[in-house]
C-alpha cells in the first residue's frame, strides 16, 4: 500500500494551491459564498451530486449493502425522494435575499431563528467534516493506524487551505472533475462485476435485511438533511432563478437514484467474491482483486476526490454560518479564516472517532432533531413557529437527539421528533395565548 499512500498524499497536498490558483475568484462576499448566483441548473446539479457522494453515500452505503443486502438501498434512495420532494418547494423560498440556511430561515421566522439555526448547524457539519477526513484516511491507510492519521490530517489542511483561497465559485468549478471522476469509477466496477460469471449468485446471496424500524430511522436520519440540509441549500443559493433550482434538484435525485442502485450492487457483490473484509474498505480491495496495483491507485484517487468534494462543501456552509450569520461578518477573508479554523478541529475530531458510519449518524441525528420541525415549518409549510417556541424547539430537540444518541436508544429520531413537534405545538399555543392577554 506504500504506493497508494504517496500518490494520495501528494493528491491532498496538491488540493490548496488548486483554490491558490482560483483565488482571484474571491472579488466579493457575493462571489464567494454564492458564487455571484450565476450557476446554471446542471453545474449546480453536477455540483450537488458531488456533495453528496461523500463517505456516507460512498463508503458507508457500500459497506451496509456488504452487510444486509438491497435493504442498504434505503440511505440513498431516501435522499433521492427527499431531493424530488424539495423541488416542489423551493420555487415559493425567497432565496434571491439569502446567503446561507439560517439567513433564510431567519428571513421566515426572524432573527433569533437564525441564531438558533446556526448554533445548531455548525457542530453538527463540524462533525461530518471530521467523518470525511477520516474517511480519506482509511482509504489507503486501512490497518495502518500511523499512515491514517497522517492521510487524515493532511486531508484536513488540503480542505481547509482549498477553502480559504477558493471559495464557493473555485468548489463549483472543482466539482464537475471530482464528481466525473468518482461516477466513471462506480459505473465501471459496478459493470465489471455485472458482467462476471457469478452475477446472479452475487445478487441472490442471503444476507440479514436490515429491520424495517432501523430502515424507517435511516430513511428519517438521512433524508431530512438532504431536505433541509445546509449544503443542498449552499448549491441551490448559486441559482439565480427558481425554475432553475426546480431543475436543479431534479436532476440531482435522478442522479442520486441511479449511483445509489450502483453503489449498492458493488457492495453486495464484493460479499461474495470477498467474504471477510471491512466492508468500509470494500472498493480498495475489489479494485484491487480486478485490476491490481494500478486499479487500486485508481480507485484511491477517484474516492478521495468525491470525499474531498463533499468535505468542502460542508466545510464552507460551517464557515459561512459561524461568520455570517453567528459573527455579521461576510468578508471572504474573515470566513476563509473560520473554514482554516473548523478544519483543525474537524481534524482532532477525525483522529479519535470510530467508524465513519456511527460518527455520521450521531451528526445527522442532533442535527435533524433540532432543525427538523421548525424548518420544515418555516421553508415547506410556511408558517414559521413564534420566536421563542422555535429557539426553544431547536434547543431541546438537538439535545434530546443527543443524548438519546449517545444512550444508544432505540428509534432515537422518532423520540427527538416526537418531542420536538410537542415542543413546537405547545409553544405555539402558549406564545399565542400570551400575545392575546398583552
């Protein structure tokens, strides 16, 4: 593995003067946190695609297939469905006036929405920042914990440096390669094992579904940030205009429906021609079981790239809303700063964690139990809870969420949701009857 090693660490090192050489992108605030709006529905697409084929979808999503079959479908598709399902909301949000998630709820549901909103966001894309970084990290150093942590760490600064010069117009341009890349070499092993002699015992090996509740709990976890997430947001801010964003999405979920059938066939092949592996660690060894050393490399390249794509994206929405929204402050330079910053921590982060998968379900899980309720409340229904009920449901449902998390308690979002919605019921009621006495 010494090869592949080198060639990702001179990749990763080689990413911040890739956002060196596009920072004269960097003329206004508007350039770089939105790219000037000037994106068409198919860069933003391609754009989106690239977010979100990151470790969960790539990595995670194979390794789950590796272990309970078709059922590991449920992650993604449940993103495409709530992808299609945005589409049919986004053209009534006044994104034409708004810079990030909680500039726009806060343009629903006022200021203090977008306070909380922020407080909420950052730790929790903090935390799926560091499961990238860790993720880059297994892709070479699998079983080699000194060469991970080296790869993770310099996955870290290569991000953060990329960030700091290049700004949202340099990850959209990025993007389109990335992703290209990444596509070309699922669809190609994906192909390649289709067309083996074993595929129809590969397809019909029995493996252990995943129960129909945690499939409910997945769908909810995962779907919830691609319907309320800050990065889908970040792409769909860089559209000028809303029957572009419609398109935009619906590009994205067809996209997203598609790699997901191929990313779940590869996973539960490699079961058969590969019983026994880390299934977070599926595509280097298939690669390597196909096309050798140099397939392997490859492969390492490709990964890294889809990785390095989403941990931009979500690097820059935690940045821009600590600067913009939590400090007022939009200076390119002043968030660049906070995106160097985040990814030291993310780093730290990254370097002691466990398996990619837990870390990203404990970020989703906070973060969907907080924003969940009085998001959907503001953006989809349009009616966005009273001030103090909406703090308050974000505050207590981010905690809840968490603890319930860490507890390992069973169905923890269902409970975190169901507290929430009470929550923000409740208040509402309260907060109405007290306006009526005053």
């Amino acid at each position: 593995m010494q090869g592949e090693i080198w060639v990702l660490a001179l990749w990763l090192a080689l990413h911040p003067l890739a956002g060196w050489l596009m920072r004269r992108a960097r003329r206004s605030s508007g350039d770089y946190l939105v790219a000037g709006r000037t994106a068409s529905p198919i860069m933003a697409a391609t754009s989106l695609l690239a977010t979100i084929f990151g470790a969960s979808a790539v990595m995670g999503t194979a390794g789950l297939a590796y272990a309970h079959g078709w059922s590991a479908l449920v992650w993604l598709a449940s993103g495409a469905a709530a992808l299609w399902i945005l589409s049919f909301f986004v053209s009534r949000m006044p994104m034409d006036r708004a810079f990030s998630l909680p500039d726009l709820l806060g343009l629903q549901g006022g200021p203090y929405m977008r306070m909380a909103a922020a407080g909420v966001i950052v730790p929790a894309w903090v935390g799926i920042v560091a499961a990238q970084l860790a993720a880059v990290g297994k892709l070479a150093g699998a079983g080699h914990p000194v060469e991970s942590a080296v790869l993770t760490l310099l996955a870290g600064v290569g991000v953060g440096g990329y960030v700091f010069w290049a700004g949202q117009r340099g990850v959209l341009r990025t993007d389109k390669w990335q992703f290209a890349l990444f596509a070309g070499i699922v669809l190609l092993i994906a192909g390649s094992l289709w067309g083996s002699a074993n595929v129809g015992r590969q397809v019909a090996v029995p493996v252990v579904s995943l129960p129909p509740l945690r499939m409910l709990e997945i769908a909810l976890v995962v779907g919830f940030p691609f319907l309320i997430g800050p990065d889908i947001y970040s792409r769909l801010l860089t559209v000028n205009h809303p029957s572009g964003r419609v398109q935009a999405l619906r590009l994205a979920a067809l996209g997203v429906l598609i790699l997901a059938l191929c990313i779940t066939f590869v996973g539960l092949t490699a079961r058969v021609v590969l019983p026994g592996i880390d299934g977070e660690n599926l595509w280097i060894a298939l690669a390597e079981w196909q096309w050798g050393g140099w397939g392997r490399m490859v492969v390492v390249i490709g990964l890294s790239a889809a990785i390095l794509s989403s941990a931009d994206t979500c690097l820059l929405s935690a940045a821009t809303i600590v600067s913009f929204d939590l400090m007022r402050r939009d200076q390119p330079r002043i968030v660049g700063l906070w995106a160097g910053f985040l990814a030291l921590i993310s780093i730290a982060i990254a370097l002691w964690m466990g398996g990619i998968i837990p870390a990203l379900l404990l970020s989703y899980t906070v973060y969907t139990s907080g924003l969940a309720v009085p998001a959907v409340a503001a953006l989809l229904i349009r009616k966005p809870l009273p001030a103090i009920t909406g703090v308050v449901t974000m505050m207590a449902g981010g905690t809840t969420g968490l603890i319930l998390a860490l507890s390992k308690t069973p169905f923890a979002l269902g409970w975190a949701l169901a507290g929430s919605t009470l929550i923000a019921l409740v208040g509402t009621q309260l907060e109405r009857r007290l306006r009526r006495s005053a």
